[in-house]
C-alpha cells in the first residue's frame, strides 16, 4: 500500500497515526487562536456561512476540462469531493496562467488554487500548502529521433517552458551551475501545447511533469525523455499565507479520510492507474491500426456496443485480436472478439470469425457482466471488473474480491482488487478459493492495456470531430 504523504506534519510525541498528529497539531493551534479576541469569522466559517468554496485551477488533462457530461479531471473531482465534505456549492475558476492565479490567491479572491501544483521552497516562501496527495517528477522532452540530451549540458537547441511554472524554477537553479543555460518564457501556450510544439519542432526541448507526460504519451508516442531535471516532489493545493489555519485543518480531515477509506487510491487509479508503463512500439501500432483498420469496423462496433462506449467495445477487441477477424489462440477461441465455442454457442453466433456476429456476441457477452457485477459498484470501477471477468471468468474475480476483503481491502473497489489478483497464481492464496488456481496477472493488465487503448480511441475520436468541425466552418465561410 502506498505511504501516506501527509508525513510532512510528522511531530514526536508518541507513535500515532501522521494523519491524527497532524491535525492534533492544527487543532491545539486552532483552540489557542480562538482565545484570542476574533474580529471576524474564520475562512472555514466564511466558506460554510456562504455556502460556496471558491477554487483556482488551470485547464488540462490532469488537472480540469469540460467533458461529455460536465466537468472532469483530477484535481476537479478532488475539489469537489472537497465542496461536498464541507457541504458547499463548488464555484472553479480556472486561469490561463499561473502568475494571474497564485495573484489570485495573494489576493484572497479563492479559497484555495488547486492545479497539479509541485510544492517549491520558492513557492513555500510566498504560498502555505496544503497536505501533499500526489508526487511528479520533471522530464525534459525532446522529440523521438532527435539526439537525446542526456544532462543540462546537453541543452544546446531551443527550449520553452511556461511562464511561472515549477519548470522556470528548476531551470533557474540549474542556471547557477550553467550560466549559459537558456530557455524561453510563455503564458500563450499550456505544457501539453508546449509538449505538441516540440514534436512540430517548433522547439528542441520543454519540460513536462511525469503524470502528464504519462498521458500525452499514449498520443503521442514520439514524445521522449532526455533526463530527469527534478526528483519527484509533493503536490499540493496552495492558500494565502495571511488566510488563518481553519480550512487547512478541515482539509487536513478531509485527505485524511480519502487515505483511510481508499477513496484517494481509486481516483489516483481513475486517471493515472493505467498509464504507467508506456512502450513505444505498441502505442505506435495500436494509433495506426486506429486509422486504417478500425474504420472499417467501427459502425459494428456503434450498432452493438449498446450501453456501452462503443470505445471501450473496440479497444477490448483490439486487446483480443488487434482487429483481425480470423484471429486464433492456441486456446481456441477465435474471431474478432476471440469467443470460446460453449460461449459462442450460447450467444446464438453461428461464425466466430464473422466480425458481425463476433462483435455482437462480444459486447452482449460484455454487457452481461456489467450487468452481474454487484450494483453497489459504481462506474468505472463496474466497467474494469466487467472485463477482468471477461478474461479471467467471473469466480476468478469473485475469489479475487474475497481475497481483498479478507486482507482488509475494499472488495468493492478496482484498485484494491486488482493487487490481489496476481495472489491467485499462488497455492497458498488459491488453494483456500472456491474456484483455485488463476493467470490473475494477466487479467491485471489486460485491463490496463484496455483502458490505455480506450483513452486513446476517445481523443482520436474527438480530434476527428473538432476537424470535421472546423472543415464545416470553414465551408460555410465561404
């Protein structure tokens, strides 16, 4: 299980809980503060009097962005469960840069900023932060096929990074040791704006932090890693320094029970679970079967995907078959969607290798065990035990989830499972399951290569939609 990185606020007392002795810490700060004379009400206060908590964010995959069914993102849904803990409304305001929003916060017109924000000491001579919920790293990208710069003397093209960002301080430190080291400024383009000028080669070099990166790498396979400018350093939402310690405090409770009922793992794994590992080869096949073979099959895929994304139904193909409709395993099964006979029989398909009825059978197949899985197990969660049932039956599963909650994990709950069932290769887990012995791993990172492959398809989608939009405008422009 990963470590709490709330030990921050570590004191030595006595061996408690870091969470509790931070939050002891606040609290006998909080109760001194209240001796004294108070002029007005707290911020916590202001917050609950108002009924809103206004927060300052910046666009971006990791961080918030509108989606087909309203806001999303990371730290947007960190913030809201935030809102709803206090029981507030959530006004965000997002900022296109990062100077305008930490003035922002100096200013007290936010509550808090919550960005994906790396906590500097140039930052936490000026801002207080919150408790650290995420590490990243800083890489410097150059473009795949270009001469890999392997250190900071290496820098010897053009290099742009935004404007006030943890990227300009890093860069400024390294500047002592390398006086000639030189890079430009920008608020006009975001790091994933950066990160495309790059590969247009507008730019030699930029500077990404690790979890983006993570993510623009699976659409853009080309973008590369030279070296590791910073070690991996805490993320944190950030206040005003002359804002008193009542909402730390109740932040401080909030993470807290985000640690201890798994709530921060599952959404961590939501946006980041399945990205980890990255190979370059695969990413590039899997974009260019995207183009020239899924558009053939793509209207099957929409008509019988039913309830579900029709996306989703596609990668999981491509997972079983790279989209070849004779494709075999020394298993046997076959097809599209790579069926076993018994279960073929008992879809009706008469030819597995018929991409209609392959596709067909698949996604009923599919939306069956969406429809077994425990309706107490809410999306997405619902849809990755759907389909490690798929690969690895729906007792494998089952035996996985009783394992989870015998060794105190949450059944109910992907990434709690999913570190359990690789336990099924061993006799001394699997000999006390119903249904023994399972490939459990393997049903681990089908599932993550599946969800990889779904993300991709979904931006594909969309930027095909954006051109089609903007080929409309322009036509009717002229």
């Amino acid at each position: 299980m990963a470590t709490n990185p709330l030990i921050q606020y570590r004191i030595t007392v006595r061996p408690l809980n870091p969470l509790r002795q931070a939050i002891l810490l606040i609290t006998l700060s909080l109760c001194l503060t209240s001796c004294q004379p108070q002029r007005k009400p707290n911020v916590l206060q202001q917050v609950t009097d108002s009924g809103v908590l206004k927060v300052g964010t910046q666009y971006g995959l990791t961080t918030y962005y509108t989606g087909p069914n309203g806001p999303e993102g990371f730290e947007y849904e960190l913030v809201k469960g935030f809102a709803d803990y206090l029981g507030v409304r959530l006004e965000v305001y997002p900022y296109f840069s990062l100077s305008q929003a930490f003035s922002q916060v100096q200013k007290q017109q936010i509550q808090l900023l919550a960005a994906g924000l790396s906590v500097t000491p140039q930052r936490s001579a000026d801002f207080k932060f919150g408790p650290p919920y995420q590490y990243v790293s800083q890489k410097l990208i150059f473009k795949q096929g270009e001469v890999r710069p392997r250190g900071p003397e290496d820098l010897t093209g053009e290099m742009i990074v935004v404007a006030g960002s943890n990227h300009t301080d890093t860069l400024k430190g390294l500047q002592q040791k390398l006086p000639a080291l030189d890079w430009q400024e920008t608020n006009e383009m975001d790091n994933e704006e950066l990160m495309e000028a790059v590969l247009r080669e507008e730019y030699d070099y930029t500077v990404a932090d690790s979890n983006i990166l993570a993510i623009m790498r699976r659409r853009h396979p080309e973008l590369s890693i030279g070296f590791t400018l910073q070690e991996p350093q805490r993320v944190a939402w950030a206040m005003s320094k002359e804002q008193d310690d009542s909402l730390l405090a109740a932040m401080l409770d909030y993470f807290g029970s985000l640690y201890e009922d798994g709530r921060l793992a599952a959404l961590e794994d939501k946006y980041f679970g399945h990205i980890r590992q990255f190979n370059y080869v695969d990413t590039r096949l899997f974009i260019k079967a995207a183009e020239q073979t899924l558009p053939k099959y793509q209207p099957l895929f929409e008509q019988y995907a039913d309830k579900i994304d029709w996306r989703l139904v596609a990668a999981m193909s491509y997972q079983e078959s790279h989209w070849n409709p004779r494709a075999r395993s020394p298993t046997g099964v076959r097809g599209m969607m790579m069926l076993t006979l018994p279960t073929a029989k008992d879809l009706g398909v008469t030819s597995r290798l018929d991409p209609r009825q392959s596709i067909q059978g698949g996604a009923t197949y599919l939306q069956g065990l969406v429809e077994r899985i425990p309706e107490r197990i809410e999306y997405p969660d619902r849809l990755w035990f759907a389909l490690a049932a798929y690969n690895v039956g729906m007792g494998h599963l089952e035996d996985a989830r009783i394992l989870t909650e015998r060794q105190g994990g949450n059944p109910d709950i992907w990434v709690d499972v999913k570190s359990r069932l690789p336990l099924l290769r061993q006799k001394r887990f699997y000999k006390t399951t119903r249904y023994g012995y399972a490939r459990g791993d393997e049903a681990v990172t089908y599932v993550a290569n599946i969800r990889r492959y779904y993300d991709t398809l979904v931006w594909l989608d969309e930027q095909q939609r954006l051109n089609a939009d903007n080929d409309k405008d322009e036509t009717i422009g002229e």
